[in-house]
C-alpha cells in the first residue's frame, strides 16, 4: 500500500510514524484509518527487526485532532457503526502489537487522537499537549474505544467528567491522572519515545511480548488474567533468552537476547 497520510521512517530498527495531514491538524480520515490498519496488521508485523514504534504528529500544534469531523456528515446509523466498529479493529492491532508502541503526544490529541494515544502502550507528551474527548460537543460519543480506555487509565471519575464536559486537560494534568507516562519540552517528545523504546529493546523480546499480552489480558473479556500470567510466565521461562539472561546474571555480564 502507498502510505499518503502517513509518513514513515525506519531508523536504528525504529519505527517513526508520522500523521501527516497538518492543515486538518493531522485529522484521523478514512484513508489514513486504512493506512493504520494496514501498517499494523501486514508492514510492521514484516518488519521483524523492529524493537519498536512511534506514533506522532506531523507540525507543532497537534498530534491528532480526531476523527475527520468533515467525513461525519456523511454518516449515520449502520455507516457510524461500521466506523467505529472498523476504529476499534485498527486500535486494538496497536494495543496488541507485540512490540512497544509509545505516542509522541506533540499538541492536540482529541477525540479519535485521544483514543489512538490511549491504544499505545506509553505516551509521552509535549508540554503543549492537550488531550480530551470532545465528541459530546458534536453530539456523539468516543467510538474508537475512549469510553473504555479513558476508564482504564484514569478511573471512572475523570473518565466521566472528561468524556461528559468534553473538556480539554494539559500534559501536566494528563501526567497527573496517570494519561501520559512523561511530559518533557515542546519538541523533545519523539526523543523520549525512541529513547523508552531503546531501553525495552536491551530486555528480552519474548518477555516484551508476554508483558504486553499479559497486561492486556486484565482488560480481556472473560480472561482471567493471573491464569494468563502463569501461562505466559511458563513460556518465557522455556526460551532461550531466559537461560541466556540467567547465565548472564551469573557470570556479571551484559545478556546477548535473541528472541528466541
Ligand atoms: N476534523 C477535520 N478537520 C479538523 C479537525 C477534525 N477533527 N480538527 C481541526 N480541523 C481543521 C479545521 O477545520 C481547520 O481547517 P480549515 O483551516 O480548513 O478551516 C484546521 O484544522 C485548523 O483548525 P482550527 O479549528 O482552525 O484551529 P484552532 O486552533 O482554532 O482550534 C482545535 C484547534 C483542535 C481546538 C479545533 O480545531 C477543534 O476543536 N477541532 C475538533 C476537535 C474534535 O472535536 N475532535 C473530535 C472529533 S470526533
């Protein structure tokens, strides 16, 4: 697939995403929602290199402002489902990416830009960062899992109050809340991201990758979760990272893990 509104660049076996439609402040429309899924279900899944992903905002006034309100006068009952039904599929191939996914939170991050933030597993924010769940502005609620993650990460209370006043907080107060992992300044938020990403890629992937799943298994219909984590535990401790950064320990050295 061509990327148009996505800008991709691989360096160091990072990957830096890029949302690149600035004059609509980096607004989620169908294309680029086609572009996501795509990079998460079939190109990065390639890229067996990676030790990881960045996502952020093309300019310097927004990571993304949302859905692309324009696209929604088109929509209404089966199409707004299917929407957000289609939002949802693509968020969660991010929640689920077996490597680190961190948001480079670099000035708007509404909305779907909210969502999309929430489905990676960090966020960094920019000290111009805004974060907020406008949609009852419009008369609609968050439909590509806001309700829920928004939940998850803050509590029941501020998810209520931001998803109900539609109000925007600022990176201090996303800090606060436990929204963003870190706020550094304007500018220096990709920094952080790679610099979060490197420090995961000295561990052991197969361990990345359990902690991921298991992390989200809490959150997973159904799946009891502490069964997950025995489960997960027994696989990592039968690679052959495990012996490695063992005898690593042992003998006072640096491991050398293969993933395997
Ligand atoms: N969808 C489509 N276009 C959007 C957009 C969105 N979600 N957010 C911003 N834009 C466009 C604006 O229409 C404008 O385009 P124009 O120059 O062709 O008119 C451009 O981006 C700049 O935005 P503007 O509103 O002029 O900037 P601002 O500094 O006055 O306000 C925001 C910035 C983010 C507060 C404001 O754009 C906003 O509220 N956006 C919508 C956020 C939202 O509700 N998101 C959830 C959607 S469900």
């Amino acid at each position: 697939m061509t990327y148009e509104n996505l800008l991709l660049s691989e360096e160091n076996n990072i990957l830096i995403v890029t949302f690149n439609r600035e004059k609509a402040l980096n607004a989620l429309n169908r294309r680029t929602m086609l572009e996501l899924n795509h990079l998460f279900s079939e190109d990065a899944p390639a890229r067996t290199n990676l030790k990881g992903i960045v996502l952020t905002g093309a300019g310097d006034r927004a990571f993304v402002a949302g859905a692309d309100i324009k696209e929604f006068l088109e929509m209404e009952g089966e199409k707004g489902q299917n929407m957000a039904q289609y939002g949802q599929d693509t968020l969660f191939l991010i929640e689920r990416f077996s490597k680190p996914v961190v948001a480079a939170v670099n000035g708007f991050a509404l909305g779907g830009g909210c969502e999309l933030a929430m489905a990676c597993h960090l966020r960094v924010a920019g000290e111009k960062a805004r974060f907020g769940q406008p949609e009852v502005n419009l008369g609609i609620i968050p439909g590509y899992g806001g309700t829920q993650r928004l939940t998850q990460l803050v509590g029941k209370a501020k998810s209520l109050e931001l998803c109900m006043t539609g109000e925007m907080i600022d990176a201090t107060e996303a800090h606060r809340l436990g929204l963003a992992n870190y706020v550094v300044p304007a500018g220096e938020e990709v920094i952080m991201a790679i610099n979060l990403i490197e420090k995961t890629a000295t561990k052991g992937p197969i361990a990345i990758a359990k902690v991921i799943e298991s992390v989200n298994a809490f959150f997973e219909d159904g799946v009891d979760g502490f069964a997950y984590e025995i489960k997960a535990f027994g696989e990592t401790t039968n690679t052959t990272d495990f012996r490695e950064g063992a005898t690593a320990f042992t003998e006072k050295r640096t491991p050398k893990f293969e993933g395997k």
